[in-house]
C-alpha cells in the first residue's frame, strides 16, 4: 500500500514538474512570435519623411493648388523662408488667404478662416 501512495504521489509530482516547464515554453515560443510579426509590421511600414526646408510650400502644393479657383500657385502666394518658424509661415498664409479671398474657392475659404481665428 505505501509503494501505491509513493508511487501516485511521485508521478503526480513529476506531472506537475513538467506541466510548470512547458507553460513557460510555450509563452516564450508566443513572445518571439508576437516580437517577429511586429518586427516584419515596422519594416513594412512606410516611413514619413519631414517636409524639405528648401521646397517653398512645404510638400503642400497640390493642397494649395486645390483650394484655389484656377488649379494654380498664385505668384503672391507666400513661400516658406528656411530659418522662418512653420508657426509664423502658417500664419503669413492665413494673411494672405484673408486677402486674397477672391482667388480661393469658397468652401475653401471658410474653412481657411475658421482655422485661423
């Protein structure tokens, strides 16, 4: 009878032994997966690169093009000054929008002069 008990009780701890080691396993083999897949995620990615100090609208010409009536870049139109801060290059634009109305698109405009005040 007692070699009954030892032995139950040796293999219900061996099966608890091994039951300990392979969630850890299993876990680690989850982990490395999730790292792999969000490491292939980030070099699929697209990478966003900063507007071109040099590019006088700022990558923004074809969003400037499209608020205005005729398609075009009015001469007057304001160009980015490398050194200017972005804030106040915002804020020369929205100037010029106010008075220059007559060259930009109507639902254009009133959206322009909602986001300048």
């Amino acid at each position: 009878m007692k070699s009954i008990v030892i032995i139950t009780l040796f293999s219900f701890a061996s099966l608890v032994s091994f039951g300990q080691n392979i969630e850890p396993t299993q876990a680690s083999e989850k982990n490395t997966s999730t790292q792999t897949t969000e490491m292939k995620k980030a070099e699929k990615a697209p990478t966003l690169q900063p507007a071109d100090p040099k590019d006088p609208y700022l990558g923004r010409q074809e969003k400037i093009k499209s608020i205005m009536k005729d398609g075009q870049i009015p001469t007057t139109f304001p160009k980015y000054i490398d050194g200017v801060s972005k804030e106040d290059y915002k804020q020369s634009v929205y100037t010029w929008v106010h008075n220059n109305q007559d060259l930009i698109k109507e639902e254009e405009y009133k959206k322009l002069e909602q986001k300048s005040h």
